[in-house]
C-alpha cells in the first residue's frame, strides 16, 4: 500500500506539459504546476497573441503572470529523486515513426489518444484530460488520431470544412458557402456522411448476401467432390470384384484344363510302354534262326501290330487363352466408351448449374470498370492498312507505311490484328470514320490468305461491318443486318468464360446494344480491325499515347 500511495504522489508531481518529474516548478494562479522552462516555452508562444492560458484547464491571464518558483514541490521532487523513482512513461507509449504524436508534448512525445477535429490537434491521455472535463469542449468532436487532420481545413480560408457542397461532391467551409458555393445545395458534412454510411451498410448487406451464396455455392461443390470421389471408390472397388471373379474363373478353368490334360499325357505315356514293350519282342522274334519257333511265335505276336490306333490329340491351349483375351479386351472397349459419355455429361452440368455466369454490366461506366489497353500490331498489318499510330489505322494506296514480310500478315485483306489475347471480361472502345470499316474479334491462328482470311468469312473470326446508314454482323461468312442509333463510337464487352460476345453503341453516356453473341470460345480472342474502302480510319479511345510505330 505503501508503494501504492508513492505511485499516485509520484503522477501528482508530473509536469502534464513534458510528462516529467517537475523541474523547478512553478504554480500558476488557476493552481496547476509546472515546470519553469515548459510553461515559459508554452506562453512564449502564445505572447503574438497576447492571451495566455492554463494548458490543462484553459484559463485565460491578462496579463501574463509572473513565476515564481514553489519550493515545496521542488523539495518533495528532490525527495523522489533521491528514491530513484522515475516519472516516464513506458518507452511503448512515445510515438514512434509510423504513430501520431501529441501535438501538446514538448521533448519526446506520447502517441496520440484522440484528434479534435474543432481543435486540429491531437492529444495524448494527459493532455487529453481538458476535453473530458471543461465544459468548454463538450461540443468538440474527438475521432481516432488521424496525421491528416489537415485534410479538414479549407485551404482557402483557413476554417474548418463542416459543410458539403452536393452540388460540386466536396467539402466546404461556411466562407466557401458564402462565396464561390453560394446558392449550391449543401448539408451538413456529419449528414452526408451518415447518408453514405447507411448506402455504404446496405452495399454491405448486398455483398455480404452474396458471399453467402457464394459459400452456399462452394459447399455444393465440394459435396460434388466428395460425391464424385465416393462414385469413383465404389466403381473401383466394384470393377475390382468383377475382375477378381473373372481371374478367379480363369484360374478355375485353368486347372481343370491342365487337369484334363494330365490325365491325357498320363494315359499316352501308359500306351507308350505298352507299345515299347511289344516292339521290343517283335524285335526279337525279327532275330530269330529257328525257323520252326518264328513260325510258331509270329502267329501271336503278328497281332501285335494291328491293334486299333489311339485318336489324336489336339492342341487348344492357345485359342483359349486367345478367346479369352479377346473378350476381356472387347468388355474394356466397351466400358472405355460409356465411362467416356458419362463423364462428358457429367462435365457439361455439374459446375454450370452451380455456378451461373455473371450479369452484363448496363452503365457505360459499369463496362469502363472492365477497360482493357489494346494495341495494334504492325506484323499483321496488310501493306495498304496504313498504320498512322500504335492506336490508328487508315486505308492507303501508297507504300508509305509498307512493312517487310512476316508470316502473320494478312495478304489478300486490310487487316490488322492487336496485339493482346484477351480471356476474363474486357472492354474497349473504337472511333470510326468513313465506310467498310470492320470492328472484329479473333482467334490468332485464323488463316492469313485467302477469301476465308476475311473477318467474319470463317468460324474463327466475328466481325461488326459499320456503315452510315447501318450496321452487319459476320461469322463463318454467314451475315446478319443490324438496325441501331448511328454513332462514331463503338463497345466491344467480351465475356471469355460465359461465350459472350456484345458490341454496342456508344453516345456519350448512353450504350445501346447492337449485337450478342452468345457461343463457347475455345481459345483466346484478338481485337482486330478491317479497312476496306478508301478514306476510311479507326482509332482505338481510351489511351492517349499515339506515339508513332517504327
């Protein structure tokens, strides 16, 4: 308890300006202490404007008092000292670099507590105090310490920004209300920011119903998995058994085959010996000199010789195993077939049905949002297309802009090709002038020669001819008029994943659909461009750099 009351005496003899023991301290008249050289520095300040206050409980002084010192705390201090207590704080409460700092600290400073937005300054605990317990400051609104308080005052007027200005989307304060902002709508910055506060919880639900179902989606999916893992275990296990039944009627047949064929051998190895035996004494009769016992042993043993001949054996080993390979292999063929249907079907439904494709964008700033940089590229260009810049390109009769050979020109159209493969969801913009102007998308590897090298003459190429008075879609020489508002703008929204193709109008704000396609895009798809009558130009918007091809 002891320590205790040391501790609490020990913060009672803190100077609330530099946080420190008191250094020849001094008591002003409003009763607070602190130290000679800190409320010197602090009203040194404050002489340009001729008021002096208390830093703590801000009590005004006309004129500035004098100081004297007190030395009845300066003895306590000495006391404490001689104890070898320290005053400081933790080295975890002084601002570092990437903190705010009290702006009230003099010396090493303390990370802030609070920012005043009235005051444009920011606090620590200490000198925090005052806005807690004078009246004064009841009104002032304190936030999170903030290193771009200065963000709140008008640069103009100096005055802090408590007004918004819906008339030009920004804050003000009540002098630019005056002036410039006169006769504007505005309210209240507090209310325009708890207006947007309650648009930005509804985006939040709106985001957060989506992440549900996004989560719902997932846990279908992996369920799929999980389904899709069990059908395959079960089909394994089951396509085991059926094999092992086979391997097992296989080897049963086996051995009653070799079986069969063993009582066989041992039959023809028993008749082997029999017939060795009698050749041996027909052998021996063949040698005989006493013709009287020849003729009287040869009418036996002459016999011998016609006895009936035992059936051939036949060799069938072979054609069995041959039959039964050839069935096994049949079955395999069979089940490859409908396991390779199976899971075709199962590829096109499963994910699809989960997972549905996302909603075209409606505004033109909505499409803006999906903005891809393209570029023209010169090795494709026919030798007519003029390339006036990496974003222009114009029908010309001269060699001017003639490029040397390369293997992925187009020959026999103006044409050229961009740059980029694009897959995802993109969205770029072009400028047209004159007529025969084609605004295409394409897989790289079209032909380059030919008829069927023309945009939209092949199944690999789409392709929005643009007229005065109209417009025509091709793809795989198939061509479809289009009737739609003329503009010299046109947007080409590309969703790979979904198979969607859509080229607009473009009128200032306004995107009026021309076209969709809707398909299944097998590879990634080129921007392209056609010129096909004299005079007529496209240039791609949306990039400023025109700098010039070499």
């Amino acid at each position: 308890m002891a320590q205790r009351g040391i501790q609490l005496d020990q913060d009672k003899l803190c100077c609330s300006i530099c946080l420190d023991l008191l250094k020849d301290p001094v008591t002003i008249p409003c009763g607070h202490n602190y130290c000679m050289s800190c409320i010197k520095s602090h009203w040194d300040e404050e002489d340009k404007n001729k008021l002096h206050s208390c830093p703590q409980c801000r009590q005004e002084f006309i004129p500035r008092p004098s100081m004297v010192r007190n030395t009845m705390l300066a003895d306590l201090v000495e006391e404490l000292m001689k104890m070898g207590l320290q005053a400081a704080p933790a080295d975890h409460c002084y601002a570092g670099p990437e903190d705010v700092a009290c702006d009230f600290c003099t010396g090493r400073k303390l990370k802030a507590l609070k920012s005043c937005l009235q005051c444009v300054v920011s606090y620590c605990e200490q000198h925090l105090q005052p806005h807690y317990e004078s009246s004064a400051f009841e009104k002032h609104k304190l936030i999170d310490p903030s290193k771009k308080l200065q963000e709140n005052i008008c640069t103009r007027h100096n005055e802090v920004m408590k007004i918004f200005c819906q008339t030009d989307q920004q804050c003000i304060c009540y002098l630019c209300s005056m002036d410039e902002h006169k006769g504007h709508d505005t309210v209240s910055a507090a209310a325009e920011m708890a207006k947007r506060q309650k648009e930005l919880g509804a985006s939040r639900q709106k985001i957060q119903q989506r992440i549900q179902n996004r989560e719902k989606d997932e846990k279908v999916l992996q369920q799929e998995v999980e389904d899709i893992n069990r059908s395959a275990d079960n089909a394994v296990r089951d396509s085991e058994k059926i094999f092992t039944d086979a391997k097992r009627q296989i080897r049963s047949r086996q051995k009653s085959e070799v079986s069969h064929v063993n009582g066989l051998q041992e039959k023809l190895q028993q008749e082997i010996s029999e017939l060795s035996g009698k050749d041996a004494e027909l052998e021996r009769l063949s040698r005989a000199a006493d013709h009287t016992r020849f003729l009287h042993s040869y009418a036996s043993l002459s016999r011998l010789a016609e006895a009936t001949e035992s059936p051939s054996v036949t060799i069938r080993s072979q054609r069995y195993a041959g039959d039964v390979t050839a069935a096994v292999s049949e079955a395999r063929e069979k089940l490859q077939g409908i396991l390779s249907e199976e899971w075709s079907r199962i590829s096109l439904l499963g994910v699809e049905d989960v997972l549905p494709p996302q909603a075209e964008p409606e505004t033109r700033t909505d499409f803006l949002k999906y903005s891809c940089e393209i570029t023209l590229d010169k090795t494709t260009a026919h030798k007519f297309a003029g390339i006036i810049s990496r974003l222009q390109v114009q029908y010309k009769f001269t060699n001017d802009h003639f490029y040397p050979v390369h293997p992925d020109k187009f020959t026999d159209w103006h044409q050229v090709l961009c740059r980029e493969s694009l897959t995802g969801r993109c969205y770029w913009e072009v400028e047209w002038y004159g007529e025969g102007v084609f605004v295409a998308v394409a897989y790289k590897n079209m032909s380059r020669a030919g008829r069927e090298s023309a945009f939209g003459n092949n199944d690999k190429s789409w392709a929005l001819q643009c007229f005065s008075d109209g417009y025509e879609l091709s793809h795989n020489n198939i061509r479809t008029s289009i009737s739609g508002p003329q503009s010299s703008t046109v947007g080409v929204y590309l969703d790979h994943s979904a198979g969607i193709l859509s080229f607009y109008s473009v009128s200032e704000t306004i995107m009026t659909l021309l076209h969709r396609v809707q398909t299944t895009f097998t590879q990634p798809l080129c921007p392209g461009f056609g010129i096909h009558l004299n005079g007529a130009c496209v240039q791609i918007c949306g990039a400023s750099n025109t700098q010039e091809l070499a």
